[in-house]
C-alpha cells in the first residue's frame, strides 16, 4: 500500500499543479469593488489586466439607492480596495454593507477605502440639512463625474490607490491611465464643440444630475421636476413648472431613466419641449456601457433636442 501511495505521488503532484497552478496569477490580480459604473469603467482603464472589478450598481439603479444583494457583502469582504463616488452620495446603502463585510482594508480612513470626491470643489452645498427640504446632499451635489473634466479627478484619486496598493506596478498604472486621459481629452474638446452653439439653453430635468454638466458646456439648468431631491413633484408643481417654462421658452426637458417617464412626458407636450431620457451611468441604457459612450450619447442627444427646436 505504501509504495503504492509513493508510486502516486508523481501523478498527485502534476495533479495539483494543474488544479492550483493559475492560482498564483488569479490571487494577485487587485479585487476592486466600485459603486458605480463609471468608477468601474475608470479602475479597469487604470488598472488593466492588474484588477479585477465589481460594480454594486448596474448602470440602471439610483445611485442614492443601489438595491442589496446577498452577493454584496463577500465581495466586499475580500475586497482590496472600495471606489466611492463620495459626497454623501451612496449614504442610503454604503455604511451598512462596509460594516457587514467586516473587511479592515475598505473601512473609511484607511488606504482601501477610496472617496473618489477628494479635489472636487461642491457644487449646491446646502445651508440647512433640514430633511424637510428633501434628501439633500450635506456635502453637496454628488453629480460631478456628468463633468468630463472633474471625472479626471476621479481618474486621479482611482490611480493613487492603486499605485499606493501595489507600487510594484505604478509604471503599468500611469502608463494606462495617460492613454485612457489622450482619449478622453480628445473626446471632450469633440463634446465642446458640439454643444458650443446650445451655450445659455435652458433645460429642466427631473432630478438634480445636471448641475456640474451644465456648469461645464455652459447651458441653463432652469430647475428640477421633482418637487425636492427626493420627493416627487406634486400637480401644482407640475403646472407651476409648466407656466415658466412657456414663459422662460425652455426647449428640453430631461428624463432619467431611474425615474418615471409620466411626468416629463407630460411637461414635454404641454411645453413644446423635446424631451430626452439620458442615462446617470454607464449602461444605464443601450449602447452606454463605457463612460465615454454614456457621455456620447448624452452630448448627441442634446444637439439633437436642441435641433428639433429649430
């Protein structure tokens, strides 16, 4: 029997090295977990073949309110770093799910834990957290990466965090991060140009998403459908909204597919307006699964809502 077993051990070694032999390279890819789908997009580009990537979110969800998953919680658990938009943004979900997952690497504070929102001046800061004002942000708008520009500062933070994780690869890092920034540079001087004639066009929407887009290619943010972040519009709203929009001549009206299309349709028609519905996140609709794509589609389908108006 015992020179049997020895005879086997050959045959048992190979054995083991076919069943464990990937599992060095698979153990030191770096397990990210983002919020959302445009950090995702971001830590893969940054992170190349180093990273593996999981997004709580899908593209379609509120990114106030990423609905639980059993699944959430052990990922987070081996998780080496956690991408965060930040600003308060994922307040509803985030808390909760960092501490079931019992990981030290991702608690705030420490390295793993990355709040993408670090450079970013706030845009809508309220002066009172008063929740009778609606859901508001006490660290202001969360919106920022609908700003090309100001998503390169999450591109930064993203970057950071993974040259401090593994410092072995920062030539990879930067190497990969400077050919995805030559892209998007390029993209948005594409985007500015294309929405240079809309400058000063005013638009409503029915959450406040827009703010640092708005802010960015110049156009008019008239005002919210929802009545307050967070509380949906009541019929005198709706009207109230309605009679200074006609008054105003506002061409566009927004719609995020996270929120019901009766109301926006219905201020569209009663307006004149185009109404558009733009996606938050990548795959939040078709053909919008990369960041660039998203910001592609919503670019183009602004200059065509502006040219339906003509």
């Amino acid at each position: 029997m015992k020179s049997k077993l020895f005879s086997m051990f050959p045959i048992l070694v190979l054995v083991m090295g076919l069943c464990f032999g990937s599992t060095p390279a698979h153990a030191a890819k770096i397990r990210v977990v983002t919020t959302l789908t445009d950090l995702a997009d971001f830590t893969r580009a940054v992170g190349g073949d180093l990273v593996e990537v999981n997004s709580l979110a899908t593209g379609v969800e509120d990114t106030h309110g990423v609905p639980m998953k059993p699944s959430f919680v052990p990922m987070m658990n081996r998780a080496d770093l956690l991408v965060l938009i930040g600003f308060d943004c994922e307040h509803a979900f985030l808390p909760a799910l960092i501490e079931a997952s019992k990981n030290p690497r991702i608690q705030e504070n420490k390295p793993g834990h990355v709040d993408c929102s670090k450079g970013i001046v706030p845009r809508d800061v309220p002066k009172s957290t008063d929740h009778s004002e609606g859901d508001v942000h006490p660290y202001g708008n969360p919106h920022y990466t609908l700003d090309p520009v100001l998503a390169k500062t999450a591109i930064a933070n993203i970057h950071k965090a993974l040259v401090t994780f593994a410092p072995q690869h920062k030539a990879e890092f930067t190497r990969n991060r400077d050919a995805y920034l030559a892209k998007l540079n390029a993209k948005i001087a594409e985007w500015e140009k294309a929405l240079k004639p809309l400058r000063g066009t005013k638009f409503v929407s029915y959450h406040e998403h827009w703010a640092y887009f708005a802010a960015r290619f110049g156009l008019n943010y008239f005002e919210t459908i929802e009545l307050k972040p967070g509380v949906d519009p009541t019929a005198r709203h709706i009207q109230e909204l309605i009679t200074a929009m006609k008054n105003e001549h506002v061409p566009v009206v927004v719609r995020e597919p996270q929120f019901p299309e009766k109301a926006p349709k219905r201020i569209a028609e009663k307006t004149g307006a185009t109404m558009i519905t733009l996606p938050i996140m990548p795959g939040g609709m078709p053909n919008t699964e990369t960041y660039i794509k998203m910001m592609d589609y919503i670019v183009h389908s602004f200059v065509a809502a502006a040219q339906t108006q003509k």
